[in-house]
C-alpha cells in the first residue's frame, strides 16, 4: 500500500482534487494536521514552476511553429487582455493569491497558473502569488476538514 504522504501528496498535484481533495484525504489516512498541511502544500506547489514555463515557452514555440495555434492565442491574450488588463495591472498579485486562496473547486493553483499566463504576469510574480493562495487555501481547508472531524 502506498504511504499515507505520498498518496496525500499525489492527490495535491492533481488538478481537479488538488489540496482541496488532499487534505480530507490525508486526515482520514491518520497524518496529523501538521503533516497533512505539509504534505499537501508540497504536493500542489510541486507542477506549479514547470506548468508556468511550459505555458510560456510551450506558448511561444508552438506560436512560432503552429500558425493555427497562433491566431489562437494571439485572439485570447487580445480578448483576455482589453477586458482585463488594466485591473490586473493594478492588483493583478493580490488578485490571483485571493482567487487561489478560495477553497472552492477550479480555484486552486492549476487555474492560477492559467490566468497567470493569460494576463502575462512574470513567473515569479505569479508563483508568489500561487504560493500565498495554496497557503491559505491549505489553512481554510484544514480548519474546515479538522472541524468536521472534531464535531463528528
């Protein structure tokens, strides 16, 4: 069977479940809050530097090679951009950290790193700001599943 951290984190680094599911999870396979908080934070930084540089490098290239995928894109970050732009420009750091610190489902990491992506926000802008959100999402969430356990 496989180790209550690693299942814990492996759950986290998914893109649907993420620590959202992880946490739960984790608690009920007997890890402390401490340990599950840990290993789910871990778990769903982990894919958040390599799908940040392969949505910008990725982007790039395939624009350079694809033209379809070019107009694509070109027609998104127009579109993304004129709509919202500006209010990103603005506080587009506290922006997407509140959005990913939002335990709701499609509001975790994986969804910041796309709208990281589509307001052009530099990499390490938007890895702090996904960093900050998977924090607090992590501590809302175990807050709630601790409670949830405490009461039942």
């Amino acid at each position: 069977m496989v180790d209550p951290e690693i299942l814990t984190l492996l759950t986290a680094a998914a893109p649907i479940s993420e620590l959202r599911g992880a946490i739960p999870l984790g608690m009920s396979l007997g890890l402390t809050p401490a340990a599950v908080y840990f290993w789910a934070v871990l778990g769903n930084m982990l894919p958040i530097l390599p799908l940040l540089l392969f949505l910008k490098y990725g982007s790039r290239w395939a624009m350079a090679h694809l033209p379809i995928i070019k107009r694509i894109l070109n027609w998104v970050f127009a579109r993304t951009r004129a709509k919202h732009g500006q209010k990103f420009e603005q506080i587009g750091f506290w922006a997407l950290l509140v959005f990913v610190a939002i335990p709701l489902p499609l509001t975790g990491g994986w969804t910041g790193v796309v709208i990281a992506y589509l307001i052009d926000m530099p990499i390490k802008k938007a890895f702090f700001a996904i960093l900050g959100g998977v924090l607090l999402a992590g501590l809302a969430v175990l807050a709630l599943t601790f409670g949830l356990i405490k009461l039942f």
